[in-house]
C-alpha cells in the first residue's frame, strides 16, 4: 500500500496508492522545463527580484547553503543538489514567479507516491479494524465553487518535477472570517527523511471549477482553469514527525503527516483573503469523536492514478475504521475508497463537537488496489503546527 501523496498528472501511468505518501512529478520533457523571466518594472531602475519577500535573517541562512536569493527565480530553484535541498523547518523558502503555474503545467503536474503494501499491517500493534470495503469515489458536481468551495489543489517542483496534491481552506482564529490558511498533507511540502521542502508551492481552490474534459482543458485560459487565483505559500509548517520519519513508500510518518500554509495571491493583494475569495473556510476540529462516535467522514480530493486523471473532483463517503501502524503513534481514521494518488492532501469533513461540518483528517495513505484511503487524526502536533502557522502572522 502506498499514501496518497501529492499527485501530478503525469501522462505515464503511476502506481495506484499504496500505504505511501502520493505525490507526483513530470514527465521527463516537461520536469522544470518551464522559466519564466522576472516581471518588467513599471520603474526602469527598480530590480523586481527586489520584491522578493524573503526575511533577512533566511537569507543569511540560504547563502550560507550556497544559495542566491536573487537568482532563484531565473532558474536557480531548479538545482536539487543535495546540500541545496533544504531541509529544516527554518529554511523554508517560495519566493513568487509569476505565471510559473501556467494551464499547461498545472494540468501536467503529477503525483508523489507512497505505497505501503497490505503485509505491512499486522494489526497486532494497535487497534485496526478489518479492513473497510471499497466506496466508489463520487464526482464532485460542477461549479466546484458551490459544491465543495473549500477544497483545491496544491502544486508545487521537485527534482523529479512538478507534482499535485489536494488541499483545504480552513478557519484562522487570528483572523475571523479573513483566513490565508490551507491545510493538507505533511507530504505535498516536504519529502521527509529522504529529502527537504518542495519548492513553488501553490495553491488554487477551485481547481477546473466548471469540470471541463481533459480534452477542453488543452484550450482553456488560466482564468477558466483557476477562476479564483493563484495563490503562493508564504510559510508552511509540517511535523517534526514527518520530517524526520516520513518516508515515499510505506506508512512511515503517516500519523503526522499534515501541514498547514499561509498563502498569498500570486498577483499582489486584491484586499481580499482567501476566505473572503472563496467564501468559505472550515473549521479544524483537534479532538474529534472517537471512531465509533463518528457516523460519516467524508474525504474530497483530486485523483490523478488511473483510472482518474487528476483533473476534476471527487468525493467519498464512508464510516470510519481505526488504522494502526504503530502501538506508540496515534491511530489513523481509514474509509473505503477508490481514490488514487493525487487525492492526498484533500480534506476528511466529519461533524464537530458544534454539530456542523469540520476538517478532522487529510488523505494520506492507500493501498495499490485503491480501495481505502487512511488519514491521521488530529491531536496535539497537529494543533501546535497549526497554532504556531496562525500566530506567526497574527499580527499582519
């Protein structure tokens, strides 16, 4: 089984999920190939890299990487070298390209992978229910806007390309009802153990809301394809967990695979948040029920394995069943699914203490017979790498 990490359309067919994180990268001819050249100032004295909104302190930090802030967006982001693949929290980097993110390359984005097989889950180190039967996933009506208008895509580069995951707007108590928050999967931003944080982090709720063919997708503007914009992580925080047990096949890390990212509109402030675009954001629920409280979860993402394509919603609804991998990490929620790589990210909704809808998971992991999907469940190091994501910009 491998975990739904994020997932690129690629146009070879990648393994279905597997208890592995589903991310995905492109096609060899199209992986980083594309280099915008910085906007043209309206000030012909003014460099535009200036405008690179990077903290001085991080850019000490970069150069003594050997990395030059004001050359990543002329290409240098695409230099995966090992000592330039940064890797601590502290040293999270996405300075905006403009256009980068073109129908083009959102809609050949691929997913990450990370498989984990049926063998390895004995069952005998926590509570695992049996194994749940497959739910069909369900497509997300169109407009997506006024069916799911919480939920989109992430997209972001590695070095293997450019990969999709899927994503959810979620409340910001520092900023009621103006939140710039979005929640998915620990493995859509950082590789884990076996790497560092992905780079052109982005996001775009709506993601092809009119739910056009693939076919019509090839002649579609960017507009049609992300009506309510680009918008680029300005931070992002994930577990120490994953970042150091995470791994691209198997369940390791699976438990604190999540991230939170504070983004902002690729084209400059429009005064409006990214609640107050979309008009909607869900609240984050850190003690759901317990799983024999919870009657229904439902998980909505952007499939991208075979036999989907990544390029339009779906859904899956289902009771939950306990999952573990491990006796001393907590246990996971897991569903009947049929969703494959490219799913991973997107939100589990369940109802809250409140009695109304609240995110309660993200996709994670699966098995490679796309028949259930497992997230974790939220406690207390999903609450602290929330927290520390909303204070950071509490005062903004």
């Amino acid at each position: 089984m491998r975990s739904i990490r994020p997932l690129l359309m690629a146009a070879s067919a990648v393994a279905a999920l597997t208890l592995t994180a589903t991310a995905c990268g492109p096609s060899e001819e199209n992986a980083g190939d594309k280099q915008p050249s910085a906007p043209v100032s309206e000030n012909p004295g003014e460099n535009p890299l200036d405008k690179i909104k990077v903290p001085e302190d991080l850019k000490q930090r970069l150069k003594d990487h050997g990395i030059d802030v004001d050359k990543w967006r002329d290409g240098e982001w695409k230099n995966w070298d090992k000592d330039k693949w940064l890797r601590e929290a502290k040293d999270f980097i996405n300075p905006i390209i403009e256009d980068l993110w073109d129908p083009d390359r959102m809609r050949d984005a691929e997913r990450p992978e990370r498989p984990v097989e049926e063998e390895d889950i004995s069952g005998d180190e926590g509570v695992t229910d049996p194994t749940p039967d497959p739910v069909k996933a369900a497509a997300v009506p169109a407009k997506y806007h006024a069916n799911s208008p919480a939920s989109g895509k992430v997209f972001f580069d590695g070095p293997d390309g450019s990969m999709v995951c899927s994503a959810t707007v979620v409340k910001d108590p520092a900023h009621p009802g103006k939140s710039n928050l979005v929640w998915t999967a620990g493995h859509c931003v950082h590789k884990g153990k076996e790497g560092g944080w992905y780079r052109n982090i982005a996001f775009v709720p709506s993601y092809n809301d009119a739910a056009m063919e693939t076919s019509a997708l090839e002649k579609a503007t960017r507009e049609q394809i992300a009506p309510y914009g680009v918008w680029w992580a300005d931070w992002v925080k994930t577990s120490d967990q994953w970042i150091a047990q995470g791994a691209s096949t198997g369940g390791a890390g699976a438990p604190y695979d999540f991230a939170v990212i504070q983004v902002t509109p690729e084209k400059g402030s429009t005064g409006k948040s990214l609640e107050e675009t979309v008009g909607t954001a869900l609240p984050v629920e850190f003690n759901a029920p317990a799983v024999p409280k919870i009657a229904s979860m439902t998980a909505t993402g952007y499939p991208a394995a075979p036999p989907f394509d990544g390029q339009k919603m779906f859904r899956c609804a289902d009771k939950p069943g306990r999952l573990s991998l491990k006796a001393d990490q907590p246990t996971m929620y897991r569903i009947g699914c049929t969703m494959t790589a490219g799913s991973s990210g997107g939100g589990w909704v369940a109802q809250g203490k409140d009695g109304q809808p609240a995110l309660v998971s993200n996709t994670s992991i699966g098995p490679s017979t796309a028949g259930w999907l497992a997230g974790p469940r939220f406690g207390p190091e999903a609450k602290a790498v929330f927290d520390e994501v909303s204070k950071k910009y509490a005062g903004q």
